[in-house]
C-alpha cells in the first residue's frame, strides 16, 4: 500500500525542476526545411505555453494548455498569437469531454468555426500543438524507460479548409540507451495505426525526461512533409521565458 502510494504521489508531481523550465526546440521536415521555432514553457504544475514563430518580427502563436497531472491528458487548449505585449490574443478553443471526445472552437473574421472528433485512445497529445504536452508527460513518468501508447489527434489547416482527426494510437517502444547532445538518452521505436504502417523514432534525456529528438514519418502541419522535431536548449525562469517572448518583437517595426 505504502509503495503504490508513493507511486501515486510521483505520478501526479512534477518533476523537480520543471516548473517554469522552458524547452527550446525547432520543428522541421525531416531534412531540415521549413524550420519553425518551437519554445515549451511550463509556467506552473499543470500548465504549459508555447511560442511558435518562423522568425522575429513575424506572426508568433502562443498556444496555452490545462494538462491533469496524474495521467498527463490535456483537458483544455486555447489557441492564439502573441501580442507585441508578450501576452496571449486568443481565437480557438479545444476541449475534451472526460471520455475522448475533442471539440475545437475558433473564431474567425468570416464567422465561427466548429470542429468536432472522437479519440479512441487516451491520453491523447495534439500532434499540431509539436509534442509539447508529450515532453511534459514523458518528464514526469517515474520510469523513463518504459513504452507507452497515446492517441493522435490532428487539427489541420490546409487551403482546402481545417479538419479535426483522430489520426489513431501511436506506441512507443524503448530500444536501448545512446547519447544524444552530450548526455545519456532513451531511445525509442514510435509505431502504430497513427503512423500507417510505418516507423519513427524518438530520443528522450535520461535523467530528465523531455524529448531530444522526435522523427515522424507524416507531417503535422499543412505544407509539410513528414515531421522532425529537435531540441536545441534548455533555460530556467520566469525571466528566461519573458525574455525568449519580448525577443521576438524588439527593434520590429511597428504595424
């Protein structure tokens, strides 16, 4: 009894350190073109942000979400650019019913956009919002080295018009321990129905638990190919954080 409690508590605390950690990443094709930054922030237990920009002085996204501790499913995300303020403008909604069902509510200029879709496994980590509850997840699991299965949904924004699916479950299998960035890293096998028959691989920190690198056969966004996501720092603070936002517009032009 004594031990699953303690197991209990490990799950459902952040890990040391993670809160106000950001992850600095950069989300690409596979090769290394139409990179993007990616900065995942943790600003209290439960909680994340993330910026997303191609470059300073241009459109940035700053999506927010409410992630449940204990099982790592995020229940809300709200979706949104980042004023020159640092602060976030809000215009899409996403929520989970408790039982898989994902809705998604953004406002747009010509009128109100509705999205509905049933995810059959749970939890579920949006592949468009680039792994950043996943990493969150991954960094608070007490035995970093055993597999996992999550589902994959998918919002997607395409000149066609936007479509919200469940793209299936996704498994990660642990291969073996390497180095990855001068550190010891778990590396893992990702399949699944999510990736249609074939495989991808994910590198995680072994003493600290966030992703490294994550390579994916299909793409996440419109105009992408397939899908590489790579970490290239790790900063600590609230500070840091404000800064890696007000970087973004210092010296832009007004307009």
């Amino acid at each position: 009894m004594i031990r699953t409690a303690v197991l209990a508590l490990l799950l459902a605390t952040p890990a040391a350190g993670q809160v106000d950690r950001t992850w600095h990443y950069i989300r690409s094709n596979d090769d290394g073109s139409l990179p993007e930054a990616v900065h995942v922030h943790v600003p209290a237990a439960g909680q994340l942000a993330v910026m997303k920009a191609v470059s300073r002085c241009t459109r940035a996204a700053l999506v927010t979400a409410s992630i449940d501790q204990a099982t790592g499913q995020a229940s809300e995300l709200v979706g949104g650019q980042q004023g020159r303020d640092g602060n976030q403008q809000a215009f899409a909604w996403f929520r989970e019913d408790g039982a898989g069902q994902l809705t998604a509510r953004a406002a747009l200029p010509d009128g109100e956009l509705r999205l509905a879709t049933l995810v059959g496994t749970r939890p579920w980590h949006l592949y468009d919002f680039d792994f950043a509850s996943l990493t969150l997840w991954l960094a608070s699991r007490p035995d970093r080295r055993a597999g996992f299965r999550i589902g994959l949904p998918l919002l997607l924004i395409a000149p066609r018009g936007p479509t919200l699916a469940d793209l299936g479950a996704m498994d990660g299998h642990f291969l073996g321990e390497t180095q990855a960035m001068g550190r010891p890293a778990l590396l893992f096998q990702l399949r699944g129905p999510a990736l249609a028959g074939k495989t991808g691989t994910l590198l995680v920190d072994a003493g600290q638990g966030h992703i490294i690198e994550a390579r994916l056969p299909i793409p996440n966004h419109d105009g992408y190919r397939d899908f590489r996501l790579r970490l290239t720092g790790v900063s600590d603070g609230a500070a840091a954080w404000a800064e890696t936002r007000a970087a973004h517009w210092r010296g832009c032009r007004a307009g």
